[in-house]
C-alpha cells in the first residue's frame, strides 16, 4: 500500500507549475529582446495555453496519472521554441505549429497504438506509404545544403523532410511485422523494406540518417531474433559497404577527412564544430544568458548547432541535463519494456527511445568532434517541422508500452501475469506475495480458452486503477467499463510474447 | 516475450557507451576550454581577429603595457615602451605566439570553466596580469640596441624575475609599419628571439666545455696548454683567434683560446661533452610558465675529431637559446642553485582576487653542482677583472663570457653573458647583437648600459 501511496502521491499539476514558472522565465529573454514584442508574446501564451489544455484534458476527462514523457517533451520543445524565436522570431509562429502538429501526432498513434489489432492491419500500408514517401522525395527534391532529404511545398514556404516521417513508420512496421510472425517471410520483407529505406537515405546522401535507420534496425532485429552471430554479421557487412563506399567514392571520404582535424580547418570544413567548441567553452556550466551568445550567428545554429547554443547560452549543466535525460527515457523504455501486454510495445518503445539516444550521440557528438559530423537534429531542441513531429511521435512509442497509458486495458491483467497482482509503477514487479483472489469457482484452463472475452470474465480478473479489488469482486461478470471486446488481456502464458488474435 | 524483453539489457552497452562519449566530451571541454575560449574566431573577444575586451598587462612598477577600454586594445602611451615590450606583451593577433596576450588570452579574458567568459560580458574586462620586467629598463634596453637585430635579457638570479626582456627588430603595434612582410629590416619580426631564438653560441659555449673539464679532468688547473694559433686535430684544424703560446686553463678561459678548448673537447670526448651538456639542459624542452622555450641542441654523434673541437668551442651544429644560456650563467651566479626564469608574475581578477602565475623556482632540467659553480665563478670574474676590464662595466662586479659567433655567411653574432656578482645587485644577463662582429665590442656596452640603469 506504500508503494501505491507513493505511486498516487506524485503532484503533475505541481510539476507542471514548474515547468509553466521555467518558461515563464525563459520566455521572457526572446520576448523582450527589442522592445516587447506582441508576437512572441502571443506564441509563448498559445504554447502555455495548449500545454495546460493538454494536461487538463487528459489528467481530468481521460484520467491519465503519468505525464513523465509529456512534461519531458513540453520542456524542452519549450526550450527549443526560446532559441529559435530569440535567433529568428519570424519562425517563432512556425515552431509553435511544428509542435502542435507533433502533439497531435502524438495523441493520434497513441490512439492506434492502443488496438494491436489496427496496428496489424495498418503494418503493410503504412510499410509502402515510407517506401514511397522516400521515392518521391528522390524524384522532388532539390539539391539542399549536400544532401537531397528535404521537399519545398508552396513556393518554398514550407519545406519537409520526409526521412524524419520515415522513422516512426520504421519502428512501426519493424515492431509490428517481428512481433506478429517469427518466420523466414516476414523477417525478409522487414529486411528488403529496410534496404528500401537506408538505401534511399544513401540516394539522398542523408548518412547520418541512414546510420539511424540502420541501428534502429539493428536493435529491432536483435529483439526479435536474439542472434548475436547474425546481428554481428549484418555489422560486419554494413561496416564492409560503407569502407567501399568511401574507397570508390572519394567525395563520401572528404566529408569525413574533417573528422579530428577540425582545428585545421577552421574557416572552411571544421567551421562549425571549431565554432561550437569555442563558443560552447566561452559559456562555461552557467552560460552566458539568453540571447547573449555569438553561436547563433553560425550557419545552421538553430538545427545542427543547436546544443551549442544551449551550452552557450544556457550553460553547459542546462545541455548535460537535456541530453542525459534522453539516457534516462532509455533505461524507462528499457525498464516499460518488461512489463508490456505484448512484444509489439516491447519492441517499439526500445528502438524509439534507442534512436533518440542515438540520434542525440550523433548529433551532440559530431558538433563538438567525438564522432564525424552527419548533421542530424537534436530531438524537440532542434528547429523544424519534421524532426519535431518525428521527435513526438518516437514519445509515442515509448508511452505506449506503459501500462498506465491505457489504464482500461490494464484492468485485464490476470493472475499468470508477471504484473499480477496489479502494480502500475513502471518497471517495478510486485515483491508482494501472490496471494491468488478468493475462488468461488476452479479457475478454467488457459489453453483451451482462446477466446479473450470469455476468460475476462472470470473470477480471477482483477481491475487495475481506482477501483479496490472489493468492488470488482462484487460485479466479476461485468465487463470492465471502457473495455471494448477488441481489447487484448493480458497475459504471457505460454504466449511467447505474441499477441493473440 | 520475457527472452525479448531481457535482450533489452543490450541497449544498456549502447548507454554506457553514450555516457563514456559524454564524459569525454565534458572532459575536453574542461581541459581545453580555456585554449578554445582563446581562438581568435571567438567573437567574445576578438573583433576583425583582433583583440578587443579583455584585461590589462602591468609591468612591475604597476605601469599599464596594455588594456582595453571601450571595445578597444590600448597600448602604452610611449611609443618606445610599446616597441620594447611587445614581445613580452604580445599583438593582438597572435602572431606572436610566446606574447602573453596569446598564452595567457583565457586569463585575460576571465575565463574560468564554471562562467565562461561570463564576467568578461559583465565587466567587460578580464584579469589584468602583471609582470616582473620593468618597462623603462626594457626601453633603456631597446634603444641600446639601437636598430640591431638581437636580444637582451636581465633577470634576478636569486628570485627568477626576469626584469629586462626584448627582442629586436620590434614594431609599434598602434602604427604598425606596411612594410613589414617585405622589408629585411623586419624579419623575424614576430619571434621573441629571447625566447624562441636559437643562435650559434660561439665562444660563449667555452663555460659548457670548462663546466665538463671541471668535472672529468681532475688536474685541469695544472695542465698547460700551448696555442700557435691552430689546432691539428689530424682530420683537419681548428683556427684559434689568435696566437697565445702557452696558457693554463683559467688563461685559455680568459683569451678564449680556441686551441686550447679543443684540445680539453678531444681529451673529453663526445659522450662527457655531451653529458654534461644533457646535465646543463641541451636537447631537453623547457617551459617559462606557461610558454614553450626552443629547445638548445647539442649533438656531436656523428662529429669527426675536428668537429668536436669546433663543438668545444660553440661552432659545428651547436645551437643555443638565450633564455637557456642565461638560466645557466643564473646558476653558476647562485651557488649551483639554478632559479628558472620567469616574468608572468600574476593575475587579478575584476573583483581584486589574485592568483599567483610564476614563482620562483628552481629548474629541474639545468643542474650545476656548487663546487663546480663556485670554480666557475672564479674564472668568470676572472675573464673580467683581467680581460674585459672592470672599467666597461664599473661598479658591478661583473662575472662573463663574450662570443662571436662564426656564421656560414655575414658578419659573426656579438653574444655576452655574465652577472653582477655583487650581493645587493643579483642579476644575470644575456645578450646577442645579430652580424655584429666581437662580442665584447658590440654586446659589451649594451650590457653595460642596461646592468647601470638596473643596479644604478
């Protein structure tokens, strides 16, 4: 009982009067910066406007009590809506939109993620629709700063960048596909559609995206098959094409010929890094202050130097923390990934939060010359549409596999179940003994029991939530309210990790 | 599904890695911040490449060299001072990379790894740094000079405090000359040749040579040594400066005979020559604060006989750096203890907090022994007192040694080093006119007028 007082004590209206009182005070720099400015204004109070509305929304009409990812992505999407107004106010009103429009993403693929059953169906088509995204990608775009990954829509005003998309459709048809089928035909469609992707992403000369593509495949393929030999092989051979590449293809090596010399070119190829180095250093762990940075007067500032910004400005302590809280999604993802209703979400929230680590590595990494620059965003810091949509909907995943996410589904969480009796906090197994409910009658056998509906409605069915184990005794007939006979209990019996359909 | 969720640990190699690459991303930032901070694309403090906001330099009489005010870098209001103490002080664009605006720009420029250059946005102005030379000695100094190339440094030998540091040709930094890249007048112009210079010693190398005579030849006293103006090694000759007949070891010192040292080089050998020039720091880098010095170089591996005698006495491939030879007439002037020059003294933040940059300190890479400086001493006051003559430097008491470097082409460098033996005026000195023909002619009366306005 300690543990769920615990679990209930947690205040996110508390917390997210903190975050409100952070960006009421960062909100300020770019707001006042010349004069006060009553557009910005009016972006930051839509953006307070539309987290609090979320946040309403969701803790009173759907009754949600986990808002970690959510608070997680308002701050620093809040964050990044600063630099990018302090730099160029004019996209202040774009960044906004961005957001809204991955907040959107988010609560709409937490909708489908929720039905197993969608995301079967939805795997194929949204599998052709990235492929042929990409294509005509390649056929569109123009030739933009090296790479080919962007497509300018209405005269040039709104520019996307489709690979961004591809991502979590990525995740969703690798996690889905394995999850459904162990056999040789499913693992080589996932493989001939990641060939598709990275391939695509080689066209467009997007390498640092293609080595994102790449890992999450990678981890995707490792959950599944657990074959170290073969994963280790498919290393091998990526590590072999790309030496061949940069053999055959001196302009690819040149890119990299930059890579721990940058001091040496510090005016031409090793502008940025040189710059983020130096002017990182000048703010030290405190930072200079909003607004009082030189940083952002570089080339691609608000995109790929954007953690520059941030160490300069903000202080380096700000940057560390940003960056190692996408450590700590990792471990919660890694932690969720155990206590999942299926191998789907298992699957799904690892690579989503493993690519946004790793997407922060190259990112963080390649500016300040640990790793080659690639030019990838930092996920929800960076300015842009797609990658803040991308960044969004990889929190889907990653909040899906929570069972507190959907805590309807949650209540058909049975004795054979590792979470049983029902836990919600995250990663956490019940040291609890497994005191099994009092029996009126032999509980019925699991094999022969295909049927979901049938066993829900058992006596041994305890609901999760607000509702004590008492009442739920008094009504075990009654489906649990909310609880569509599509939903899928729970249970990992004999299941190995296979949804059942 | 447990067998998949357990394979989740993988991702924990992937974060542990991640952490590593954190670590030494921070770790860089802590270790070379204060150099990248000072990169002169750094727009904090530099403008058009050139530096704008950042602290004073003092000389020790509290006279400011340098200082910004308004965005801009000031220097001293005499034009002679500004010449005189450039290579100390440095330009503001870092071409002279052994100038303390270069070296010690992160000071300068405040910058610490918690704040940044923070303080120097809200003061807009960094630690001021003081120095131990004396800016009127330094313009004494330059103008003695007068338009030679060459170099001259004073420092306390008990202390380390250099007081006198100039290198020449100089330029004044508000006026800089248009003519700079083309004309001879001006090469070299961006090297502090005190400290970066590397000169053919000459007969100023005698002292190495006597110091390793003192050492392995127990009856060096009592040899005799005749001189009929060469010397046949058997592979070739080397040619003395003159004729001396028959001389002791202290006369030979005194005339430097040339003869008479490559004889005592031969009867050594390379390997004792070149240890005791190892002992007295030759082939070894050496550090002012935090300035790099040239390292000297000594190598007769491969010399012939006749070479090693021309090594004896400071020929052959032999070359020395001034600020080395003078930490060595420093020691044999202190008693053996060999005290490391030094004129970055320290620094002073906005709020008057003071960290000390350079103390005195003993070198770990020049050893003398305290008999063998003593001895030294003897005979270099004795080159002195029955050479020289007191009268060129009257009231000093002065201990030296002359050279004149042969060169391949032009005239000889003029070199004098020595010390004031007195023991209200510790100091020791080195100086090298460029293509100026006798040490004693040309160095002599510029060491004199510099040590007077120092003892004076």
């Amino acid at each position: 009982m300690a543990q769920e007082a615990l679990n209930k004590k947690f205040n996110w209206g508390l917390m997210m009067i903190f975050v409100s009182v952070f960006q009421l005070i960062t909100f300020t720099a770019p707001i006042l910066a010349d004069g006060f400015n009553i557009e910005l204004f009016g972006v930051f109070a839509g953006y307070m406007a539309i987290e609090w509305l979320y946040f309403i929304i969701a803790a009173a009409a759907f009754k949600q009590n986990n808002f970690e990812l959510e608070v997680i992505a308002f701050l620093f999407s809040g964050i990044g809506l600063t630099i990018s107004a302090s730099v160029y106010a004019d996209f202040a009103l774009k960044q906004l939109i961005s957001i809204i429009l991955g907040l959107f993403t988010f609560i709409v693929l937490l909708a489908v993620l929720r039905r197993t059953d969608v995301v079967m169906k939805l795997r194929m088509p949204v599998a052709f629709a990235a492929v042929g995204l990409l294509v005509l990608n390649l056929a569109l775009a123009k030739y933009n700063n090296g790479a080919l990954n962007w497509i300018t829509l209405a005269g040039g005003r709104i520019s996307i960048q489709p690979s961004e998309i591809v991502k979590l459709a990525f995740i969703f048809v690798g996690a889905a596909s394995l999850d459904k089928l162990q056999s040789t035909k499913s693992i080589f469609k996932y493989l001939v559609f990641s060939i598709g992707c990275v391939g695509a992403l080689f066209l467009m000369r997007d390498f640092g995206t293609a080595l994102i593509f790449f890992f999450t495949f990678v981890i995707i393929a490792f959950m599944r098959s657990g074959d170290i030999r073969t994963i280790a092989l498919v290393c091998v051979a990526a590590a072999l094409g790309a030496m061949m590449i940069i053999y055959f293809r001196p302009t690819v090596a040149s890119r990299f010929s930059t890579y721990r010399h940058v001091w040496e070119h510090i005016n031409d190829t090793g502008m940025q890094q040189t710059r983020t180095l130096i002017y990182s250093s000048s703010g030290g762990l405190l930072g200079l202050g909003i607004g009082n940075g030189k940083l952002r007067d570089v080339f691609a500032s608000t995109t790929d130097l954007i953690f520059g910004i941030v160490c300069e400005e903000w202080g380096m302590l700000t940057a560390f923390m940003i960056v190692i809280a996408y450590a700590f999604i990792l471990i919660y993802a890694v932690k969720t990934a155990r206590t999942t209703r299926s191998a789907f979400y298992a699957i799904a929230t690892c690579a989503a939060a493993g690519l946004l680590l790793f997407q922060t590595s190259l990112n963080i990494f390649g500016v300040t010359d640990i790793l080659p620059l690639t030019g990838v965003t930092l996920p929800f810091i960076s300015r842009g549409g797609s990658s803040m949509i991308c960044s969004w909907g990889l929190f889907a995943f990653i909040k899906s596999a929570d069972i507190r996410t959907y805590p309807m589904l949650s209540k058909t969480i049975l004795p054979d179940h590792p979470l049983y009796p029902p836990d919600v906090r995250v990663g956490r197994r019940s040291r609890r003994p497994l005191t099994p409910p009092p029996v009126d009658e032999p509980p019925k056998k699991k094999r022969t029991d295909k049927k979901p509906q049938s066993t829900r409605q058992t006596s041994r069915d305890i609901p999760v939530g607000k509702k004590s184990t008492g009442s739920a005794k008094k009504s075990p007939v009654k489906t649990a309210p909310g609880q569509s006979p599509r939903d899928i209990p729970i249970s990992r019996k004999k299941t190995d990790g296979r949804a059942k359909r | 599904m447990n067998n998949t969720t357990k394979r989740a640990y993988v991702l924990y190699a992937f974060l542990l890695a991640f952490l590593v690459g954190l670590g030494a991303m921070f770790y860089a930032f802590y270790v070379h911040g204060g150099e990248w901070t000072s990169n002169v694309v750094n727009r904090h403090i530099y403008k058009n490449g050139t530096i704008a906001s950042a602290g004073a330099v003092y000389d020790r009489n509290k006279q400011a060299l340098v200082y910004s005010r308004d965005g801009k870098r000031i220097y001293n209001s005499d034009p002679t001072v500004r010449k005189a103490t450039l290579h100390a002080v440095g330009d503001t664009s870092s071409f002279i990379a052994t100038g303390v605006q270069h070296v010690y720009n992160a000071s300068l420029s405040g910058y610490d790894f918690v704040n940044g250059v923070y303080n120097l946005k809200k003061y807009n102005r960094g630690n001021d740094i003081y120095l131990t030379l004396d800016a009127e000695v330094c313009k004494t100094a330059y103008k003695a000079m007068n338009g030679r190339k060459g170099t001259i440094g004073v420092y306390n030998y008990k202390t380390g405090e250099l007081v006198c540091m100039v290198s020449t040709p100089s330029y004044d930094p508000e006026n800089k000359p248009k003519n700079m890249d083309s004309s001879d007048k001006y090469t070299g112009v961006y090297l502090n040749r005190f400290l970066s210079g590397l000169y053919t010693p000459g007969s100023t190398f005698k002292i190495v040579t006597a110091i390793s005579a003192l050492e392995n030849i127990p009856d060096i006293y009592s040899r005799e040594f005749s001189c009929n103006g060469s010397y046949s090694t058997g592979d070739g000759k080397v040619i003395c400066n003159g004729v001396h007949g028959k001389v002791d070891f202290e006369e030979a010192l005194n005339h430097s005979c040339n003869s008479a040292f490559a004889v005592i080089a031969n009867e050594l050998g390379s390997a004792k020559l070149t240890a005791t020039a190892s002992e007295l720091g030759f082939n070894t880098r050496e550090k002012i604060g935090e300035i790099n010095l040239v390292k000297s170089r000594f190598n007769v591996s491969s010399a012939s006989k006749t070479d090693l005698g021309w090594a004896g006495i400071g020929q052959y491939t032999t070359l020395v750096n001034p600020c080395h030879m003078l930490t060595i007439l420093g020691g044999i002037a202190n008693g053996g203890t060999v005290v490391k020059p030094y004129f970055v003294k320290s620094m002073v933040s906005p709020s008057g907090e003071v960290t000390e940059l350079g103390r005195t300190e003993t070198s770990k890479t020049v050893v003398i022994s305290p008999e063998n400086a003593e001895k030294m001493k003897k005979l270099l006051r004795s080159n002195v007192k029955n050479y020289y003559s007191d009268s060129r430097f009257p009231g000093l008491e002065m201990c030296g040694k002359t050279g004149t470097a042969q060169l391949d082409t032009g005239e000889s460098h003029s070199w004098f080093v020595g010390f004031s033996a007195k023991e209200s005026t510790p100091y020791a000195v080195v100086c090298v006119v460029e293509n100026s023909g006798s040490g004693l002619a040309a160095a002599g009366p510029i060491v004199n007028t510099v040590m007077q306005k120092i003892c004076g």
